[in-house]
C-alpha cells in the first residue's frame, strides 16, 4: 500500500487527479499505442475513453454482421444455391431495441436474382410497403396522404393526437403549407394559397409548353432510342472477358456495328474510326426550309405548303416569348410568392438535415455492402467545361515545348505577308523553350481576375501572345489545327485511361462566316477525335457588336444565318455537308456564352426583327436565347422526322447580370451552367426544384471571377435537393493537377464536408444531366435509371443507397403534391 501511494503521488505530479477520477491503480493504463499521453481523455464520472471506443466498434461490427447474416439468409431463399459463408454468429446488444432495427441493424441490403441491384433498408412507408415489418404505429400511408391531412386539419389515423383547444379555435396553416402569412383568417390565407398554387403552376405550364415544342424532354431525341447506333462503339465492359456472364445480360448491350478487334483506351485515340463506316450518307428530304421574316428557319412538308406558308411547326412568334416572360417575371417578383417559395425552401434544406442525422450511419452500412463500387470508379460527368481550356497549364507547357524541340522550323503562321516558322514566333517576342514556364505562361486567373471578366478573357493567351494561342489553341489556323488536334488526343488518352471521367466539351461557331461549320467538322473527322468519354456542344459567344464595330456584318440576322443554314442544308441534304452530318451525331446541344455582368441597356420599346437590328448596341440576353431556342426547335423537328439526333440548349445562365436571364433559361432551356443568381431569386430556385433542371456548377471557377468560395450557393442547392452537378468550366486557368474533375469534386468535399454518399450522388446527377445516348446511361447507371425514386436506382452501379434515394423522390412528391 505504501508503494502504491508512491505511486499514486508520482502520477499526481504529471495529472492532478481529482476526487473519483481514479479509483484504483489497476485503472491507471497506458496510453493506446500512436498516443502521446497528453492526447489521452480523462476519465470522469460521465465519462469513459475507453468505453466509448469499445461501444463504437461494437456498433460498427453489428452492422457488418447484420448485413452479411441477411444477404446469407436471402441468398438462401432464393435458392442461390451456393454455400452460405462460415461467420461468427451475430451478437445482439441487449441496448438495442426492437423497435430500433429499421434504422440501425437492419440493414436489409437484399440482392435480387434479377437485376443484381443492392437495395438498403428503407424507412418504413417510404419507398417499398412490403419491407414495412412494424405495425405499431401503422406507416403504410405516405408521407404524401399525413400531408394532405395536416392542410385538410384533419386527424390523421395512424397517428397519435393531442387535443388542443387553442389550435383548432384559431387554427394554424403554417405548419401544413409551409407559408407563414399572416393573416386574420382562414379563408384569406387559403384563397391566397390558391393564388400561390396557380402561379407556380403557370410558370410550370409555360416551360412545359416551350420544352414540348423543342422536343427537349425525356427521350424526345432519337439517339435516346435502345436501337441507336453509337459509332465508333463503346468499350465492352471488362467483366464481359469472365465466362460469368449469363445470356440474360444480352439486353444490356449498347446497340453495335461489328468491326475490327477493339483498341485499348487510352492508345491509338481515333484508330477505331473509319470515315467509310459512315458512308454513304442519307439521301435528301422532300421537305424545304426557308428563312422567315422573323428571323426564323421554318420546315415545310413541300414546295406547295411554303407557298402557303404552312411551317410543319408553330415557333411561338418574339411577341409572344416576351409575353410569357414576363409573366414568368411578373409571379418571380409576387410578395406572397416569394414568401412561400422562400419558406419551402428553407424547409426543404431543414429537412435534408434531419434526414442526414437520422440516417447518416444507415448510409454508410449501406454502401459497405456494395462491392467494388466507391467514389472513384463511378461514373462522372464534366457538364461543362471549355475545350480550348481543357488542359492544365503544366500539360500545355510540355506540350508547347515539346514541339519547340521538335519542330522549330515547321510554318506555323501567315502573319504581314510572310510565313513564321515556330523558331521564329518564339524569337520575335524574345523567348526560348528554357525561358518558358508556369509562371511565363501566365495563364491562371486565381488573384487578377475578380470581377474583371475582360482580364479573365486575356488570360487565354500564353505569355500574353494572342499568336500562340492562334497556332496552340485555334482550329482555324495555318496549319488547320493540327497542334490542338494533338493536345486533344492526349487529354482524350488520360481521359479513357481514368474510364470513369467523361466531358461534355464546349467548342466555339462564332456566326462570322457561313463556311465555320465545315471546318470545325472536318477538324474534328480528319483529326479522328472520337473517344467513348467525350460529347460536344456548341457554344455561340454574344459579340454582335464587335462584328458590327469591325464592320464585318450589317445586322443580327447575318449571324442566325451563318449559325444555321449549314445545319438545315446538313439536314436536308447530308450528301452536301457529308463530314458535318458525321460531325452532328456527337453533338448533343447548344451553348451560348459572354460575359453576363454587362449592362444590357434597352433603347426599344419594341425589340426589332434581327434584319432590322442594325445598332452597335448588342441584343439582350433574352434576345439571344429566343432566336437560338426558335431555330433548335425547328431543326429538332425536321431532324427527328429523318431519324437524326436532336440538340438541347444549354446556356450558360445566372453567373452574373440580371436575374431576368434565369426567367429566359426557364422558358428556353434544358438545364443551365453556374445559376448563381438562383439564390437572389427563390421561386425560380423553386421552379428549379420542381422541375428538376439541372444546373452545372463551377465554385472554383466562380471563386476566381465573381463569387468567393465560401459564399457559393452549391451546398444550399444541394441540400435542398436541387438536380446540381460539379464541372471544372476552364482547367486550363483554374486547375492544378491533371485530373481538374476530381480536383473539383476533392476541393467541395474539403470545403464543405460532403460525404462519399454526397459525392456518389453528385456524380449520378452529371450523368443524367448529360448528352450521352440512353444507352450508354444504362450502361453507367442501371437499366432501369429513368425511372424515379428507387426504382431507378442500382447501388451496385452508383454506389448511392436507396433510403438517400428514397427521401429525395418522397421529398419531391410532397411538394409536387401541393
């Protein structure tokens, strides 16, 4: 005892204990191995380091346990016929109760002999009623129909109640519909709750009719058809090597033109095209096109119907887009709209938040049981990014270089009247390959560029030399692109080499010339740049007025001219534009691009007809997208009528500016790019929400030019349930590592602690959002994708649990349901 009190004193001169901290020695242990003894908890009455741990890992192994003791005994029920596994029997904590095995052990990840697909435990009512075992309290109504009772003030019968005199004498609607008005009585509030209901209503009637129109809906494209043919052909699976796969898989296939032996991803890129395979082209239609007064290619079914100007569609004339845009203005700006939309907003992120409390470690268990699937090997979609800029900045310098070393005396640009050998270039502003670096280059835009969208635009030319980015970053240029040609094949190689990034490249058609189309295609067929990871979309800069400044075109209509006539000559006739028709069918939608922050001044009452839009001023946004979303329509139409794919529009929308261009992207518009202005405007986020349209945000782009990272809306998005996607936007000035698409993923999670769940499903979004055939998405994410809620969804391919799921597709059928 004496030595034992030594003992006692001698820790007391390192630790001041304190009454019934310790009580004996034998609980004085130390420290775990990697602790340093200062690290290590103090036990106290209430608590225990020790415990704690022990408790945690118990709960970890239960939920293994449960997971592996379930998958056996289904797998026995569905006469498997293999062997069930030799594991340690699962031991139950008497703590855990019977009524709690919904949400922490029972982890009910069932594999179905059908579709291989994993499904999580569900929480009762949500998703599949035949799972629901607990019958105290009944759960098998929706959430949908306690929703309906909580606006009808009735009682619901399944649930417990409590009588309160004061409620149902004065009554209380905030708590059903979510708006907190304040108002004297009943009838008020509800005669304004209809009036809300009806407006939203109207502005989702309004973008439906325009999507229709279009034909920019589910499957309206016929490349979406199962039938399609996607040439060159995309990857077999790797596993489809294994003698495992069964007959019943056949259906999985993507449709397939038999060829030669297959090339490895990432070698040879463009060696599996043959311009032959595509030859010969379709023949010529029987319907015309001509260009109206209104600015408008129509389609007509023939030569008598255009002498009867009878169009094959009806393109909602400038008249009545405006009419219905400000409509859609008019319900944004509403008070009480705003207020309601405001409030269900904030709902919908409170309510994100007590899903992920409840259910966070339910998450986890989940995704433990899916096998080989994680963050990195599920698929994920770049949904918008720049082609010019798709490489870093340290790539582009090997790349440039590298051919300094090889090709110094290659003619590489016309310039004065003379030709320049790529020596020569380098030499006439004073640099040489040793000389060039990060630094020299000076092409990224993180301290410079901050609400200076014009510096922004400079930093796409290395060194500051608008010339190298004509030979380095130019389709159209002396040596007829050949140099970003071959850049584009090696970030095609990385690309496939990664197999489970793609990109949606965005490459310019300015409208100067009727004769860009032709080029870009034969750029693109000559140079064989196809790969199975990547689609392109075309973007159409706003810069009427520097045309018209440099006097190269006298109106607006010059530019619709150039940006569509080749498409309906390609349309009509493919034989005429043979490599654009080719060039067409990896082409999935339109963009358009510039800086939104500039001050859009209207000088027209009435906004003329492009032919007559001869100023130096430049149209509106609103001006622009109307045109382009006329012409996609009618092309769509003719285009589905033959058999082509059909094109979406795009638009980068809200990074800056005014709010009326999210109201346009409303009407117009497949999805968007940045729509940071969503959060200055609620009902329109809510429309967003409603409505599901996909929104591609860029936080470190933005974080760089106009909102800092800390402020960017994505999380709030996200949380609320908005369709949101990561994209890089410009890699070449934002990015620092050679896969800018993870960078951006790795940067979010950092900053705003996502979990590998969110991510999972952030990526699950790119894909939908995207172009890609439907049969590629099945491929990616499950036969069955399109189909909502849990249904569509296949743990086994995106690796997102089916209660995340669940509460999302719930989640939206409570507020369609008002």
């Amino acid at each position: 005892m004496r030595r034992a009190s030594k003992d006692l004193e001698a820790l007391g001169a390192k630790t001041p204990i304190r009454p019934g901290q310790i009580d004996t020695i034998e609980e004085v242990e130390p420290p775990p191995e990697g602790y340093l003894r200062r690290d290590r908890q103090i036990r106290t009455p209430h608590y225990n380091e020790r415990q704690e741990r022990q408790t945690s890992h118990i709960e970890a192994r239960q939920f293994y346990q449960n997971q592996q003791q379930r998958q056996n005994t289904l797998d026995e029920a569905n006469g498997s016929g293999s062997p069930p596994a030799h594991r340690s029997p699962t031991k139950t904590s008497a703590s855990i109760h019977v009524g709690d095995d919904i949400r922490r052990t029972d982890s009910q990840s069932n594999h179905s002999g059908q579709d291989g697909a994993y499904r999580s435990a569900l929480p009762v009512g949500l998703s599949d009623p035949n799972n629901a075992r607990i019958h105290s309290p009944d759960m098998s109504n929706t959430y949908v129909d306690a929703d309906k009772a909580a606006r009808a003030h009735t009682l619901h019968p399944t649930l417990p109640h409590e009588a309160k005199p004061l409620l149902a004498r004065e009554g209380i609607h905030g708590a059903g519909a979510g708006v907190g008005i304040e108002s004297a009585n009943d009838s008020s509030v509800t005669s304004e709750l209809n009036a809300i209901y009806t407006n939203i209503q109207r502005v989702l009637d309004i973008r439906h009719k325009y999507i229709r129109l279009s034909l920019q809906g589910p499957f309206d494209n016929p490349a979406d058809d199962p039938s399609w043919n996607v040439y060159p052909p995309m990857p077999e699976p790797v596993w489809q090597g294994n003698k495992e796969r069964t007959n019943g898989d056949a259906e999985n296939d993507i449709p397939q033109t038999p060829t030669k032996k297959p090339r490895k991803m990432g070698y040879d890129i463009g060696e599996d095209f043959d311009i032959n395979d595509c030859l010969p082209v379709p023949g010529a239609s029987e319907m015309t096109y001509q260009l109206d007064d209104a600015g408008i290619f129509q389609v007509y079914e023939n030569s008598k119907s255009l002498e009867l100007a009878e169009p094959i569609v009806h393109i909602p004339d400038i008249r009545e887009f405006y009419m219905d845009l400000d409509a859609v203005l008019g319900i944004s700006s509403d008070g009480p709209s705003k207020s309601f939309a405001y409030r269900r907003l904030q709902y919908l992120e409170g309510k994100f938040n007590l899903y992920v409390l409840l259910n966070e470690y339910q998450e986890i268990a989940d995704t433990k049981a899916v096998p080989h699937r994680d963050f990195y090997n599920v698929r994920k979609v770049d949904t918008h990014v720049h082609h010019s800029a798709c490489m870093n900045q340290k790539h582009l310098l090997r790349f440039i270089k590298s051919k300094m070393k090889k090709s110094p005396d290659e003619v590489v640009l016309f310039r004065d009247g003379k030709e320049l050998t790529l020596k020569e270039v380098f030499e006439s502003i004073n640099l040489t390959a040793y000389d060039l670096s990060i630094d020299t280059l000076d092409m990224h835009a993180h301290t410079d560029s901050f609400h200076r969208f014009d510096k922004f635009n400079l930093k796409y030319n290395p060194v500051g030399e608008s010339r190298l980015r004509t030979i380095f970053l130019k389709t159209d240029n002396h040596i007829k692109g050949r140099y970003l040609a071959e850049i584009t094949k090696e970030v095609m190689s990385d690309l496939e080499s990664s197999k489970y990034q793609m990109v949606e490249w965005r490459i310019s058609i300015y409208g100067r010339s009727l004769d860009e189309w032709d080029k870009l295609a034969a750029w693109v067929v000559d140079n064989k740049l196809y790969s199975p990871n990547v689609r392109w979309i075309i973007q159409i800069p706003r810069l009427y007025d520097v045309y018209k400044e440099n006097q190269t075109m006298q109106s607006f209509e010059e530019i619709i001219i150039n940006v569509f006539r080749p498409l309906f000559e390609a349309t009509h006739n493919p034989a005429s534009h043979p490599k654009l028709h080719i060039f067409l069918q990896r082409v999935i939608g339109f963009d358009s691009v510039d800086d939104e922050s500039k001050v859009e001044r209207r000088i027209y009452r009435k906004f003329p007809l492009p032919k007559m839009w001869n100023t130096k001023q430049n149209p509106p946004y609103s001006y622009w997208i109307y045109y382009i979303f006329a012409n996609v329509a009618s092309l769509n139409v003719w285009r589905k009528q033959r058999g082509f794919n059909t094109f979406l529009l795009r638009p980068h929308c809200g990074e800056a500016g005014d709010t009326d261009h999210l109201a346009a992207a409303v009407l117009c518009c497949h999805s968007i790019c940045h729509g940071l202005l969503l959060r200055k405007v609620p009902l329109l986020q809510y429309i967003f929400y409603l409505d599901q349209i996909g929104v591609a945000m860029s936080p470190l782009s933005n974080n760089a030019l106009f909102l800092a990272y800390e402020r960017n809306p994505f999380l709030q998005y996200f949380r609320r349930g908005l369709n949101v996607s990561l994209s890089t936007d410009d890699p070449l000035q934002f990015a620092f590592t050679k896969e800018p698409l993870i960078e951006e993923y790795a940067v979010a999670a950092q900053i705003y602690k996502l979990t590998a769940i969110d991510m999972c499903e952030l990526a699950k979004h790119s894909v939908i959002q995207s172009g890609f055939e439907h049969s590629v998405k099945q491929r990616w994410l499950g036969n069955n994708y399109h189909l909502p809620g849990v249904a569509g969804n296949d743990m086994a391919k995106v690796n997102l649990p089916n209660i995340r799921e669940a509460f999302r597709h719930e989640t939206w059928l409570q507020e369609v349901a008002m």
